[in-house]
C-alpha cells in the first residue's frame, strides 16, 4: 500500500483514507476509464473528484500523484496526453472557484 495525503493507493484501487462521512473510491478495473469532452478525452476519475465539494484542492494534487502512482502501478497504459488535458480542465476549475470565492 501507497499512501497519498487523504489517499491510499492498494490492490484493489485508489481510496480516500478517511474515518469521516465522504466516502471516494476508484477500483483498479476502471482506473483509465476516459471520457470525451468538448475539450477532448479525459480521465474520467480525475473528473469525478474534482466536482467533489468536499475535497479540497491539496486533496486532488494528492489524488493526481496517487493516480499516475496507480496507473503505472497496475500497468494500465496512462496516458500523458490526456492527463495534461484532464488537469488543464481541472486547473480551470479551480481558477473558475476561486474567482467565485473573490466576488462574495
């Protein structure tokens, strides 16, 4: 087991490593599951944690680290492409919080 932040890294795949209430889990047999955008292919995953509320942005760099850690841990053909393009749209996210955070 690899641990990231929040997240550990196991046989079965990518878990947010909490006693709370928010449960995140990314099973090792989807891990490089994609999905087209208007921006073009994306990890899907990726994608899925970043709409979540509840993590934070420390939490998903974490996530990104476990990701690629995982990725090539499992063997399952990442991508750099499509990473650099999954985390261009989840950096605009974050851009796109903070401008709303500034305008209250």
């Amino acid at each position: 087991m690899m641990v990231f932040g929040n997240w550990k890294v196991t046989a079965e795949g990518i878990a947010w490593n909490s006693n709370g209430f928010n449960h995140f889990l990314i099973p090792k047999t989807s891990l490089n599951a994609t999905r087209m955008t208007a921006e073009g292919v994306l990890y899907e995953w990726i994608l899925l944690a970043t709409e979540e509320d509840w993590l934070t942005q420390n939490d998903l760099y974490d996530l990104n680290f476990a990701f690629v850690y995982a990725m090539a841990k499992f063997n399952m053909g990442f991508n750099y492409d499509i990473f650099d393009d999954t985390l261009e749209v989840q950096y605009e996210q974050f851009d796109d919080e903070e401008e709303e955070e500034e305008e209250f």
